[in-house]
C-alpha cells in the first residue's frame, strides 16, 4: 500500500512544507515507490515514521533530539529505520532507547548512557511476599509461645 502527499499530509497531520523538508533532508524519504507522473509515494511504515515525529514534535521534543537520537541508533547498531522499528521512551529533556524486556534503557543523546527503569509493580509483588512471610513467621512465633506458656502452667 502507497500513499501520496495529500494522503500522508492527512493521515500524520503535518504539513506539506515540513514532509517536503524532511524528505529533502533526509530524514524520511518516501519509499513507497512513484506514480505513473513521476511523483513519489510513501509506505505504511514512512507514515509509521513521519507520525511519530510529529508526535516527539507536538511533546516538545525539538527535530535536533530527534536526529541526534537518529544518528546515534544508526551508528550503534544495525537498526535501519529506528521511528518504525524501536521502543522510544522521553522524559521530555531526552530520548530513551528501550532495549529488550528487562527495563535497559540507553540514553540516545548522551550516546549511549545507560539507564534502568524500575517495575513497581514487581517490587510492590516482592514486599507483599516479604511481608506475608513474616505474618506468618510472627503468627508461629506467638503460638509457639502460648503453647510453651500452657506446658509451664500445667
């Protein structure tokens, strides 16, 4: 499925100028093949790639994170379309690459850095054990000691 520059303009809600401007720079260049006019068209994952932009922009994530996190994912690894392909995670000041299931984020615009993210809700899974555990250990305790307290008194 192609789609043209009306179509495109329509589905992701950026401008004309803008997807000119980011085909010309090369940040998305449509690939979803040319017209019989010679006019080019872009794929459902150029419109993957161009909505996701203009998502990060409406945020306030500025086009210059958006390529510096580009450059980076693209010299680190062999990820060739990073807006279509990877998990990205901002706080807003940067852009997080997630990498795998268990929470690894790498800081795209400090090249690399590495961060984690913690699940709440294994710790809140872990305490709850913890804590039942030591309810229980508590209530064996006192019937230990209430049945010690019987033995003396008869």
């Amino acid at each position: 499925m192609a789609f043209t520059v009306d179509q495109v303009v329509s589905l992701c809600g950026c401008t004309k100028k803008q997807l000119r401007y980011w085909r010309e720079t090369g940040l998305v260049p449509p690939s979803g093949g040319v017209t019989e006019n010679s006019r080019r068209l872009y794929s459902f994952q150029d419109l993957v790639e161009l909505k996701t932009i203009k998502r990060m922009l409406e945020e306030g994530i500025s086009l210059q994170k958006i390529r510096k996190t580009l450059d980076y994912i693209y010299d680190a690894t062999n990820i060739e379309r990073p807006l279509s392909q990877c998990k990205l995670i901002s706080d807003g000041s940067s852009i997080f690459q997630m990498c795998g299931n268990d929470g690894e984020l790498i800081d795209t615009l400090k090249r690399g850095q590495f961060s984690f993210c913690i699940a709440l809700d294994s710790i809140t899974h872990e305490l709850d054990a913890s804590v039942q555990e030591l309810a229980s250990d508590r209530e064996l305790f006192i019937q230990r000691l209430l049945s010690a307290d019987e033995g003396q008194a008869g």
